[in-house]
C-alpha cells in the first residue's frame, strides 16, 4: 500500500494491553459475559453474519473501564481450492469494540474503525501480489474473485494499547506491526519489508502470522508472537516444527531480537501473548478443536526471555525452525522457560469454544479469555464456498463470543 508510514524514532510510551489494569475495576465480576453482537444478512446466501467477531485479541483499560477487543479481517471461510478463502462480507472494516461491564453483562461503548493514513478504512482482503502477499486467494458468496490491490488489506490479531490514548496492531498478511491514534488512523509502521522487523519473519505460514502483540513496561518494547512456526525454509515445517519465534522490537530506536517459544505440540498454535513485566510473559496455546466431553488442548504458560538466546545471528546461516532441542542446544541456543499457568478447560470444565484467543490479566489476579466466535460462521467439511451457522457440538446453540473471568485461585502460581 503505498500510503504506508515508515517507522519514526521515539514512538509514544505504551501501556500493555494484558498489563495490570489499574484501579478501575468492577466491584464484582461474573464468571462469564457474553460479548453483544448484531446479526447482517449478506446479498448473497441466507445465513446471517454475526457482527460481531469481537474475540482476535483483548485489552483493558482502566482510564474508560472498558474492555477493548479487536476483530481479525473478517467474516470469512475456506474456500473450493487450496488457500482460497470466500469473503462473505468484502467491505468489512478490521475494528476495535469497546465494551464496559454492567452486572453481569457486557454493555457496547463504541466502536474505532482501523484506517490508514488519510483515514480510509482499511479492509480485510488479501493482498493481490508482492509486500504481505500470503499467495490466499479470496472469492465473494458469488464467486466472483475480490482482492486487495492497493494493499489496504490487514489481518488483525494482536492488540497492546498505549498510555496516551494510542494504540497498537499486529497484522498476520505481512506480518506488520501498526500504530494508529485513539480514532484509529494509521500513524507509522514496522514491516520486514523494509527492514524495521526482521525480514524471516515474511516466511510466515498463510493465516499463522504474528498473533499477539503485548509491551513489557520495564523493558520498553514490544513483543510480538507468531501463531505456529515459520516456513524456513520452507513449507516443510508444516505440522513437524515446534519452534515458534517471539520479536522483540524497542519502538525508541527500532531495536530488535528474537526469541523461541515451544510449542507442546506441533498441532497447536499460539493465540495470546501477555506481558507481566520483567521480561516475564503469559502465552495462550490450544488445539483447533472443540473441547470433546471436556477435553482438548486450551493452556496459558507463563514464560521467561530472561535467560532465552537471541537468535537473530542464525537467520542468515540456519534455518533454526527444523533443528531439534538437542540440535539448538548444540548450538548454544536456549529457547524460553515455560510452565503452566492455567488449564482454561479444568479452570472452567464446561468451556465449549474451539478457539480461546484474546487474553489479559487484571490487577487483583484475575485471568480474562475470550474466543473467536469467527463471526458466526462456517464452511461444510468440504467446502465449495457455501456457509453455514457455527454451531457449538452437540447444541443447536450458536457459537458467540464472551470473555471467561478466572478468579487468581484457579490458575496457577
């Protein structure tokens, strides 16, 4: 996209998104609320779209008491072809929602539309070709072919808010990291195109790009995670690699190092990254599936960079995504200490979403989770660009998203 800012030295002091959240707190909170959403019929199809979508990454912020969560690029499913994707709504605008609690309910406030520099809204179509271009090919209900050629097009994941009412955006297409002011205009920008964020990173696999963004206060950087591990070499990775790369980047003088995250599995991805200060951060990790009879895979680990290597040396030497443990350590590698922090499926045993994905912890302990409720929508098992209503398993109810309030006595410590 050619108005795309470049990075600027002295970026605004930021407060985490998954930071303490201040004094600001409701006297009492519930154990769940569900997140209030509207339903939008498209042109094409009779299956309503919730609107909505409001679970990709969550932050609170105690100067308004509101709860902020961000949408991805929108209501979208997999297509008849390989990384083809139908866009059910091609105009949709990547937003922030926030909401504040009252009771036990969530009350929407307002809403900010991410934009670009001369404030048009950005969409959420894949890029047609070169900088962010993931190779995903994207279809509107009635086939016709729809794409971003000015490369407006963004896939939001990652939310940290700033201090000064700013705020920023991990994007997974390139992957890029974007600061936009408190009506959500596009302020500057961090790309591994241009060499601001580390160029390995663009070896990002289709939809698996940066997937949490969190500031550690102490240390005055942001951290950003990637959702399963690189293609590097190449697609090979796949499904076999366990190493998924944390960026650091100090907005103050566009600094950067890199870290490694094990992942348990190689099936699972990373969804949340919250900082906790000193260098200490929370990660959510889960499957792909619906908990079955209350099983699956949805934890958050608490990690340490503190005594992890920075593996930005190797970039130009080895691809350090296909080595195993054994191999790194001969290295002199070390990726980051983990260990568990909570067990979201045992915290909460009747928990029926597939994909927890927005995460922060408040000042008093407690844990707050919320899913992608992916707008609502699905594709049949074989797709061929048809939708259907995305349902919980075994219920005719819908899937939607709410935040899961976890008091500190159930995770742990």
């Amino acid at each position: 996209m050619n108005i795309r800012m470049k990075r600027t030295a002295g970026a605004a002091v930021l407060a985490a998104a998954c930071w303490s959240c201040g004094a600001a707190l409701p006297a009492s909170l519930p154990e769940r609320a569900e997140v209030p959403f509207e339903e939008v019929y498209p042109e094409t199809g009779g299956v309503p779209v919730v609107i909505g979508g409001y679970g990709s990454a969550m932050g609170y912020d105690a100067a308004d008491s509101c709860f902020w969560l961000l949408t991805d690029r929108g209501p979208n499913v997999d297509g008849p072809t390989p990384e083809s994707k139908v866009f059910v709504l091609p105009a949709f605008a990547p937003r922030v929602g926030k909401f504040r609690l009252s009771g036990d309910s969530l009350v929407a406030v307002g809403t900010v539309l991410l934009r670009d520099a001369a404030g048009r809204p950005f969409c959420g179509l894949p890029p047609a070709g070169g900088d962010g271009s993931t190779g995903e090919v994207g279809y509107d209900l009635a086939g016709a072919l729809v794409r971003d050629t000015l490369r407006q097009g963004l896939d939001s994941e990652g939310l940290a808010l700033a201090g000064d009412g700013t705020f920023w955006v991990s994007d997974e297409y390139g992957p890029y990291i974007l600061h936009f002011d408190g009506e959500g205009r596009l302020l500057e920008e961090y790309s591994p195109f241009d060499g601001s964020l580390p160029a390995v990173l663009a070896r990002r696999r289709p939809n698996r790009g940066m997937e949490g963004l969190a500031y550690d206060a102490g240390k005055g950087m942001l951290f950003g995670i990637m959702q399963s591990p690189l293609y590097h070499p190449d697609a090979s990775t796949k499904d076999v690699s366990r190493w998924c790369r944390i960026v650091a980047l100090d907005p103050s003088d566009g600094g950067t190092a890199q870290y490694l995250y094990p992942l348990e599995s190689p099936e699972h991805v990373v969804s949340e990254l919250c900082a906790l200060g000193g260098g200490r951060f929370l990660v959510l990790e889960r499957d792909g599936a619906f908990p079955e009879n209350g099983k699956g895979f949805k934890r958050v680990f608490r990690i340490d960079i503190g005594r992890a290597s920075d593996i930005s040396s190797l970039d130009g030497t080895e691809a350090v995504e296909m080595l195993s443990a054994e191999q790194l350590r001969e290295r002199g590698v070390t990726p980051v200490g983990k260990e568990l922090f909570c067990d979201l499926l045992a915290a909460v045993p009747d928990y029926p979403h597939d994909k927890p994905e927005g995460m922060c912890l408040l000042e008093d302990g407690t844990l707050c989770v919320v899913n992608d409720d992916d707008f609502g929508i699905t594709a049949p098992h074989q797709p061929d660009g048809s939708i259907v209503v995305k349902r919980i398993p075994g219920s005719s109810k819908r899937d939607a998203a709410a935040i899961y309030f976890i008091p500190a006595a159930d995770v742990c410590r």
